[in-house]
C-alpha cells in the first residue's frame, strides 16, 4: 500500500510542475510559482520516506520494524 501512495504522490508532483510550467508559460506566474512549491514540497516528502539514514534503512523500514515489534510485544 505504501508503494502505491509514494507511486500516486510523484505523479502527482510530476502532474503539478507540468501544469505549472504550462501555467508560467501563459503568463500565470504567481500560480505557476505555487504549484512548483507544491510540487517541490510533495517530492522533499517522499525524499524523507525513502531516503536511508545512517544504519542504512529507510524511515518507512524503519518504521515497519517498530510496529511488528510492538504488535509482537518487544
């Protein structure tokens, strides 16, 4: 499932820089500079889920592992 929600948010940045690109290009240039903020700001996330931090998991690895081991009692 979290596959298919990081699958669905990158094409939904994709979705908003070319809007915005086709916006800046019509002269909507406050619109066209929020919707690549927004797009910046979508992709900055998806880099914080699946970017590996030091012992080399991912936050969402890591994550997964605490709810197996509460749900296991650890």
């Amino acid at each position: 499932m979290f596959d298919l929600i990081i699958s669905i948010i990158v094409l939904a940045a994709v979705a908003l820089a070319v809007g915005g690109f086709v916006l800046w290009r019509k002269g909507f240039t406050r619109k066209a500079m929020l919707m690549g903020l927004l797009a910046f700001i979508m992709l900055a996330n998806v880099a914080v889920w699946l970017v590996p931090m030091e012992d080399g998991n991912t936050p969402m690895e890591a994550a997964s592992k605490a709810v197996a081991d509460e749900e296991a009692g650890r």
